[in-house]
C-alpha cells in the first residue's frame, strides 16, 4: 500500500501536469506574474496557520486535502515614488502652460518681458472670490486639473496605489491624501514658481485676482476623482466581466473615466491602465479570478480605531463678519480654511486664510478683504464628543474696494473689448479701485462636535478682530466680530 506521501506526491504531480491554460490554478499564477502579487504556494509541511490581522485571508487547505495553503497576503508597499511623481506633475504643468501659451494673447505678451515686480504683483493683488473666467473653466477645468493631479498622486503612493472605492478607511485616506496633493499642485500652478503668476502675470491684472480655482480644484476635483471610481467599481467592472471584446473595454473606460484616463497618460502609462485589476486584453476568467481578492463595496473593517488627538486638522468654513462703527455697508460674508498641527495633546498650530465681500453697501460701490493669520489654539479634552477651543491668531487684512462710475459705464459701451487688452482698457475707464494691506489680531473660542473619529463639525466660533487700518471711503475696518462654522476633518485617528 502506498503511503500518505506518495499518495500527496502523485497528487501534486497529475495537478501540475493536468493544468489547462485556464484553470483557476494556472490563472492564478498568470495573474500573480503579471501583477506581482502573491497568490497561493504549494506547500506540503507546513500546517495551516490562522488568520491573523496581518494575513486576513483564510489560510486553509484548498485544494485535496492539505496539499495547497495560501500564503501571506503580500507584504504592504509604503512611501511615495517621488521621481514619477515629480515627473509625471511636470508633464501635466507643460501641457497646461503650453495651452495657455498658445491660446492667451496676454500672457504672450506679458512672457516676452518677465520681471519680478511683476510676479509678486500677481502674488499680492489676490482678493476676492471670482476670477472673470467661465463657468466651463472655474466649475469643469479646473474641477478636472483637481482630479487628474489626484489621481497622479495615489498612482505613486505605493501604500494605497491599489484603494477602490467602498466604505473602508483605506480608500478615503487615499483620497484626502490625493487632495492635499491637488491643493499644493492648483496653488503651484496658480502662483507658483512656475505658474500662471509668474508666466504671464495674470492674477496682477483685472478681473483674474479670485481665489476661486483655489478652492474649487482640490475639493470638487477630489468629489469628481471619487466619481469616477465609484463609476470604475460599481458599472465599468461588472461590464468588463461579461464583455470580452477589448476594445470596447478600452472605449469604455476612456468614455467613462476622463481624469483617471489622463493621469494614466502623464505617469507614463497606457490611458487604460488600472492598478488594481488585469489589463484590457486579459481573459475573462482572469477578471473572476482577481476578483476574488477584493473586498465588497460595503466592506469596513471590525475594530475601532483608537480615539486619540489628530496630529493634523482641516476645516472649510462659512463665515459673517460685522465691522463697528458703519452705517453705509452691511455684514461681510465668505469663506476660508484651516490647517491645524498638533503640537501637543491639548495645543495645535492654526494658519488660517479667509475672505468675504461687503453686502448692502451703497450703489455703485463694492469691497472685500482677506485675512491670513496663524497662532496657536488651546483644545480642553475633557469629552469625546463636545471640544471647546480657544485661539490667538496673527497675521495680515488686505482690504479691496472698487467704485464704477455710471456716466463713465455708459460711455465706454462703444469701447473695443475683443482682446484681453482692450477689455483691460474699457474697464479701468469707469472704475477706481484702492487696497491697503495692515497686521490684524484674531481672538476668540468656539465649540465642535465630534461624530466620530473622523470628523468634527464646528457648530460656531466666535472671534474678535482688531485690525491696524484706518477708514477707507466710508468704511472702518479696524474692529470686527466674526462668526464661522464648517466641517472639520481630522487626519491620523482613522
């Protein structure tokens, strides 16, 4: 009678010589060379070990008796392959400069004759919220520009290279991830180094000194980047499974997913590409296959994080201020956003920026301001759920005001406006502007409540602000109260 291991011997040997070209165990093995991942090993000592947090994968026989085990999930990539990265943001900066170059006859114009004045001009002349462009360019470009940076990002960030779309913490750390890089991409390309501010000099000129794209790039960008892999996981991979035909999976996934598309193209790689799946011309049942290792869209992992302090905080405010002493111009509405870094349990370092524009103010007239302050902020810990703060802030107020003069608007109708330069022209004609730059004091506290570990919502801060400006045309700025509340998201606890 044969033994147990010659029996275990003949029947490793009939499953490797037996193996057709798509059995699930060849695929497994053509997918795991391609994707250079590992997938079940052959092993005939070792016992089945269980699953642990590190290996959730059930490890125990499966194929005839103990003869195969899966091992080891792969081990984690970490860190950030900053070469590709850099590289790939430079291919899309060279694109984006060169469109502009060849279809802005200003910044032309402004290239020829470069000069530092004029790009700290650019720099310092930002105010407000609109920019002059069109809403195709501020709510869909830029929108875009906010979600191909975003995926460049998690494209080289190894650790979550291969995150879909699903409720697990996985993927929406890849996301605000990728966000923090579209912010500090948009604001490079905005007044960077190598940006809009210093080849052409485009925010030193009427009507192109709104921080709009910097708000809107990043966040919408980020909202549009988790459509589209919302679209990828939930429509494009269950179309892929049934239809074999690659090219129409090529069309489909360039149809559907623009940005992603795009991204692909910059980090060097076919616009088709995928981290996290077989190519396009994989078969079928390779898809079936990887498919297995994927966890379900509903998916959240079972243990709690710890409760902790967030070494970093970011917040989108609302804020209303009311200036004493003026009886022509009413509250000042806008906006602004927070970072926080901890310095220790209960202490964060705050940079804050922040502008509003004057509603109610008399005819004709129209003002805003910008903020940028930075101080530190005291936290009282006591409760999970309710956080009282307090902050001393310091920086600088930018005040703008425009007045148009009516008869001169009415004149200047007939004026040639066809060329950025003639438009430029028309509307210095009926306006005046004036801006003045003083040190402001923010003081206050406030109080958020925290829903879980992941967010907080600022139901309200209240803040005295003491600015070192005098009047300007009828307005007094140097005393104010604001009132703020947002959404606060806090990054390290989750």
């Amino acid at each position: 009678m044969r033994s147990l291991a010659q029996i275990r011997f003949l029947v490793v040997l009939l499953t490797v010589v037996s193996c057709a070209p798509r059995s699930a165990l060849c695929q497994a093995s053509s997918d795991a060379r391609e994707r250079m991942i590992d997938f079940p090993t052959i092993s005939r000592s070792d016992p089945p070990k269980a699953p642990t947090a590190q290996s959730p994968l059930r490890s125990g026989p499966t194929v005839m008796a103990d003869a195969f085990y899966v091992s080891a999930l792969p081990k984690t990539q970490t860190g950030i392959d900053w070469k590709n990265l850099l590289l790939s943001s430079a291919n899309f900066l060279a694109i984006e400069h060169t469109f502009r170059y060849s279809t802005e006859d200003s910044t032309r114009y402004y290239v020829q004759d470069p000069s530092l004045e004029g790009y700290v001009d650019s720099v310092t002349n930002l105010h407000g919220w609109g920019d002059g462009d069109e809403f195709m360019v501020n709510y869909i470009g830029h929108p875009m520009q906010g979600a191909v940076s975003n995926f460049m990002w998690q494209h080289n960030d190894r650790a979550y290279r291969t995150a879909e779309f699903g409720r697990n913490r996985r993927y929406w750390k890849a996301k605000l991830r990728g966000m923090a890089f579209a912010f500090a991409y948009s604001t490079q390309f905005e007044i960077g180094p190598v940006s809009e501010a210093s080849l052409g000099n485009v925010q030193a000129r009427w009507p192109q000194f709104g921080l709009v794209d910097l708000v809107v790039t990043p966040t919408i960008g980020t909202g549009w980047a988790v459509g589209e892999d919302a679209v990828d996981r939930m429509f494009i991979q269950r179309i892929e499974t049934r239809v074999a035909n690659p090219y129409f999976r090529v069309f489909l996934r360039g149809l559907l997913n623009p940005a992603r598309s795009f991204s692909n193209t910059m980090n060097g790689k076919v616009p088709w590409s995928r981290d996290d799946r077989p190519g396009v011309f994989k078969h079928i049942p390779e898809y079936a296959r990887a498919a297995m290792f994927k966890p379900a869209i509903g998916e959240l992992p079972p243990v709690d994080p710890p409760s902790g302090v967030a070494p970093f905080e970011f917040s989108f405010d609302a804020t209303a201020r009311q200036y004493f002493g003026n009886t022509d111009a009413g509250t000042c509405i806008g906006g602004g956003g927070t970072a926080g870094f901890r310095l220790a349990s209960n202490v964060q370092l705050i940079t804050d920026v922040g502008g509003c524009r004057v509603v109610e103010w008399k005819a004709n007239w129209s003002g805003d301001t910008l903020s940028y302050v930075i101080g530190p902020r005291w936290t009282v810990q006591k409760s999970q759920r309710w956080i009282p703060h307090f902050e001393i802030l310091l920086g600088g107020m930018k005040i703008t005001q425009e007045y148009k003069d009516p008869v001169r608007e009415v004149a200047a109708a007939s004026m040639p406006d066809d060329t950025e330069r003639e438009a430029l022209a028309k509307h210095y004609y009926y306006t005046t502007d004036w801006d003045d730059n003083g040190f402001t004091l923010h003081a206050g506290g406030g109080l958020n409540f925290r829903p879980n570990h992941a967010f907080e919502i600022r139901l309200a801060t209240l803040e005295y602000e003491h600015t070192w400006l005098g009047p300007m045309n009828g307005i007094e700025y140097r005393n104010a109260i604001k009132v703020s509340g947002g959404l606060v998201v806090r990054m390290g606890t989750w």
